[in-house]
C-alpha cells in the first residue's frame, strides 16, 4: 500500500491532449477489432481473479436498430482484463478502492462484470447504465448470486447483514448521461457516504456523447466536494479512433486534472502496445488547479 497520497504518486498531470493522444496511438496498438470478447454467443463462462462467473449477453440487441445504441449488449475484451487488475488491490488505487469504498461505474453493459468482481472487496458498487441495459445486469447478477454469496459470506458475518450479498454491495440506477441527472446516485448511495471511484471501461465511442460524459462524471464527482479526499475517476479505453479520444481528453482536461496511469502501477495486458490506455482524473479545484 502506497504511503504517499495518490497525487504525489502520479506526480504532474497532463498538459496537451493532442500530445496524450499522439503518445496512446503512436504505440504498436494489436488488431482487436471492435473489441468484442466474442459476440456470436449468448452465455460466457469467464474466469477473473481465480473466480468464475457465467455472463449472459445479449446478441439480439447488438444486431437491433435500437436508436438508444448497442453497444453495451456484450462483452469487451477490455472489460475482464481491467477486473483483474482493479481485483488484485493495486497499491496505486489503495485510498479509493477497499473493504469500506463506495464506486460508482458509468455505462457498465449488461455483463456488469467489474461490478460481480468488485462486489467481494468494497461496500458498495453501483452499476449505472440506460434502463433497458440494467434489465439484463440483473439477470447476471442472478446468474453469479452463488458466486456473489461465496465471495462475501465472511464479510456478511461479521456486519451481521440479512439477505443476499447483492443486495449490499451491487445497487443499480438507470442513468442516461444526456437526459438524467448525476444527483440521481444519492438514492441509491449508502447514506452519508461520498464516492470514492467512478469507473468508465470503455465508455469514449461517440463524438457526440462526449460532453454529456464528462459532464456527468463531474456533476458525480462533486456530490461528494465537502470532503478533503475528492473522488477520483479512472478511465480505461480500447484505443479505436484517434479524434474521438482526443475530443474526450480536451473536454475533461477542462474540468478534470488528468495523469496517465505509470506502467510500474497496471497490469502488463493494459500497458502500452497492448491497445488499451487508461487513465486517472480528479476535479480542479475552484481556483482551476
């Protein structure tokens, strides 16, 4: 576990999201295509961090015109790898991500898989996404509820919680980051309790969502702005098009101090030449440091 405050770890934020850009895809980025894990089946068996868990896609509504998108009907490849590695208790990310950490993830898919395997290390994980999303969330949260129930069984008994471990740790909210507002998280968050990560895996896709995006990662993040830690946002990526990711980093380099996480800090399968970028953020404070 660090000693240092995490900002002290990053040290200088970046100043240039044309530079950022021209470092992420100046690197040998591996043909991943569109980054699909595999979407031609409807149940995945998938194993992360030495549990397994069953994930039930939905390859019907990736093959619809539904005008709200599909994008999140399957599974990325992304997704699992970024699990194990938040899983593994990074040192990096140890004041934002422990037993008593309250993570909000923004656009979670229907697999909601980071969730399933963050729901045994913090208190807890809301799963955000649009509503029609979330109706098949919850069937893989049933699917896994043993799995789930494994996991925190001790931790059930020590707190003295009734019912099942889901119902503690995994909440979710329907939230459209154009139509809804960030406030939304307070009737679901534990009461009292700030958000201590917010989570985006592969969330930067369209130009068009950009600004509603990095607004509503704000608007989250200063839910929780009387407290001396802010929240933090982590930002993992699939590195597809070039002007897009760059219009994301200029839009929330305005609001955000943003660092690239050190490649000493993450999982070789995210580092650089993997195709994957992941960055950090933190809100500036009024004076616009």
């Amino acid at each position: 576990m660090s000693s240092q405050p995490l900002e002290a770890v990053l040290e200088f934020p970046i100043e240039d999201a044309s530079e950022e850009t021209f470092h992420c895809f100046s690197q040998k980025i591996p043909s991943n295509n569109l980054g699909f894990l595999d979407s031609k089946t409807d149940v995945l068996e998938i194993e992360v961090a030495g549990c397994d868990y069953t994930i039930i896609q939905s390859t019907g509504l990736l093959n619809s015109r539904r005008e709200e998108g599909t994008t999140g009907a399957v599974l990325w490849k992304i997704t699992p790898l970024v699990a194990a590695w938040l899983a593994s208790a990074p040192p990096l990310l140890a004041e934002v991500l422990h037993q008593n950490a309250i993570v909000v993830e923004l656009g979670c898919g229907v697999a909601g898989l980071i969730g399933l395997v963050l729901a045994r290390f913090v208190q807890c994980y809301i799963l955000t996404d649009l509503d029609y999303i979330l109706k098949h969330v919850k069937e893989n949260i049933i699917a896994n509820a043993a799995a789930l129930e494994n996991n925190k069984k001790a931790t059930k008994r020590r707190s003295g919680q009734k019912g099942t471990a889901a119902d503690h740790v995994l909440r979710m909210l329907p939230l459209d980051w154009e139509c809804d507002y960030a406030q939304n998280l307070e009737t679901v968050l534990p009461a009292g309790s700030p958000i201590d990560l917010i989570l985006l895996c592969d969330c930067v896709y369209n130009e068009y969502l950009v600004g509603a995006l990095v607004q509503t990662c704000a608007d989250a993040c200063r839910l929780g702005s009387s407290r001396i830690k802010p929240t933090v946002v982590l930002i993992a990526q699939q590195l597809r098009v070039d002007t897009v990711f760059e219009l994301f980093l200029d839009s929330l380099m305005k609001e955000f101090n943003v660092w690239r996480v050190p490649d000493a800090h993450i999982s070789a399968e995210l580092r650089p030449g993997s195709g994957y970028a992941v960055h950090l953020a933190m809100l500036k404070c009024a004076d616009g440091n």
